[in-house]
C-alpha cells in the first residue's frame, strides 16, 4: 500500500499542512523491511569495518570515489552510507540527481500566483529545445474553468510535471523564473562525532504515483461539464485563424496547419518570438472572427 512520504532520517520538504494529503510512491511494509535489514547489517558489518586500519577504510571509500573525512568512526559511517547507498541503486554523491529513464509525476513549487507562468515556459522550453522526449506533461491543479490561480487554485504554489528525471533536465526545471524547488527529501543531520553531515538544502525529487495525480485532478473537476464537452465540437479546417484560449500557450494566435486527430490540431505560434507549429487540443482553441482576423493581419 502507498503511503504519506516521511523517513526517519530524511526531511520531507513537503509541507506540514500536505502531509494527510500527498502520497508518495513508497511501500511502508518495505521501508520497515529496509530499517530493519540496514540495522543488521550495520551491526555485522561494524565489526568487520572496526577491525581495519584508517588507512584501509581511506582505501576503500576512495575505490568507491567518495573522500575521506574526519576520524575513524567518521569514516566507518561514510563508508556504511556508501554500501547503503549502492545496494539501494542511488547516487552516492548527495547533491546528484537520482537518474529515473521512466515517465514520472513530481511535484514542483513554485513562487505563489506564478503557477502558469512557469507552467507556460516549461511547455515552451519543450517546443523550442525539443524536449518532447524528457517531458511529457505539465498540470496546474485550479478548478475547472478558472483562468485565475489566486482564486482557483486548490494547491497554491505548487504544479506538477511529467517528466524523466535526470541531471540536466533537472537543472533546466530548477532554474526557471518563479521555481522555488522540486517537492522530496534533503539529507541533514550529526554524524558519529557530533558534526553536521549530509547535504541540508539540497531537494532530491520525489516522484507521486498515478493515482494519487488522479485524485488531485479530480479535486479540480466540476460537476457541470457542458462547456467542456461544447468545445470537444469545435470544427476547424487548415488555414483558420485560432486564438489559444486554455493550457499553457493561452492568448497566442496562429493560423491551423494540420489536424491531427479528433481532439487536436497543429497550429503555428510564436513561441518566443519563432514560428513553430505545436500541438493543441481543439477544447483550448477559439477560431477567430473575420474582424478579427483582419485585425490580427493588419
């Protein structure tokens, strides 16, 4: 069974008043599993580490390509991190990105009422950098119909992006305008010694289940879906004048160059100042009046 995201030894960055709310992919049987099997091993393996030299613990991290730090019970615990850390297939450098070759929902904070604007500029750097294949989808959770987040938004602050997580991804994500972080886990936390380890502030992304990026969709969903299902009626022929009136290009005009199923069509926008033909659904386009079309030529 899934369950809400909280490690002992790691600090959820989701917040406090979401925690009965988002549920992350993790087992809770296997987390107990993990706990307990790290507490045997920790205890077997302590002995056999104890028995080595500094010298030879040194040895063995650098094999591994972690640096040595502090005294020698310092230096065990790194060294126990590390063997945990490969057993469990992640990165053992904390401020790495967990490499993840599948389409994944994760959670992304944003600076409030700046939701579609970031949004917006994600599904931009898709079309222009051609990143269809490293994001699929982005989600703002507002009400079905509202156009404001300030008012319709049923998660301020935060939206969600379907995507592969990996490092360079990651980094394009996190340095857009108005992007707080991802929504995870950072490591913190005294070692042995007493001194500060782990990586404090640094997010490792953690990713929601389908399910759950359901249940929030449906929070957002209206009982009364006739505009909805009026727009899905919409006819357009190649050539038409379009405005956007919904998702991330909304305002933008262009002319239809391809239809290419029932529901979508291929309309040419400018996208940060270049023409490029993009995909939209026919529910998110309004065609334009010969008044305004004349208008939009002159």
């Amino acid at each position: 069974m899934d369950c809400v995201f909280t490690l002992a030894r790691e600090r959820s960055c989701v917040p406090v008043a979401l925690y009965d709310e988002i549920e992350f992919a993790f087992d809770e049987s296997e987390l107990e599993e993990d706990e307990e099997d790290e507490d045997e091993e920790e205890e077997s393996s302590e002995i056999d580490l104890n028995a080595l030299t500094v010298a030879e613990l040194k040895e063995q991290l650098q094999s591994l390509g972690v640096r040595a730090k502090g005294r020698k019970v310092d230096i065990i615990a790194q060294l126990q991190n590390a063997k945990r850390k490969i057993k469990a297939k992640v990165p053992l450098n904390d401020l790495e990105v967990h490499r993840d070759g599948e389409f994944k929902w994760y959670m992304l904070q944003t600076a409030n009422g700046f939701e579609h604007a970031v949004a917006t500029a994600i599904q931009q750097n898709v079309v222009v950098s051609e990143l269809q294949d490293q994001i699929r989808e982005t989600f703002v959770p507002i009400m079905q119909g509202e156009t404001s987040v300030r008012e319709g938004s049923v998660m301020p602050s935060y939206i969600f992006i379907k995507m592969r997580m990996e490092k360079k991804i990651h980094k394009l994500v996190s340095d857009l305008q108005y992007v707080v972080n991802f929504v995870g886990a950072d490591h913190g936390g005294r070692g042995p010694s007493g001194g500060m380890v782990g990586t404090r502030g640094f997010v490792w992304p953690r990713p929601i289940s389908d399910a759950e990026l359901e249940r929030i969709r449906g929070r957002t969903r209206r009982q009364d879906t006739s505009a909805a299902a009026a727009g899905g009626d919409r006819r357009f022929v190649e050539g038409d004048m379009i405005e956007v009136v919904n998702g991330p290009f909304k305002g933008m005009r262009g002319a239809v160059c391809a239809l290419e199923t029932a529901d979508e069509l291929t309309a040419m926008l400018a996208v940060m100042g270049v023409d490029t033909p993009v995909t939209l659904q026919k529910s998110h386009c309004a065609a334009l009046s010969m008044e305004e079309e004349e208008a939009e030529e002159a």
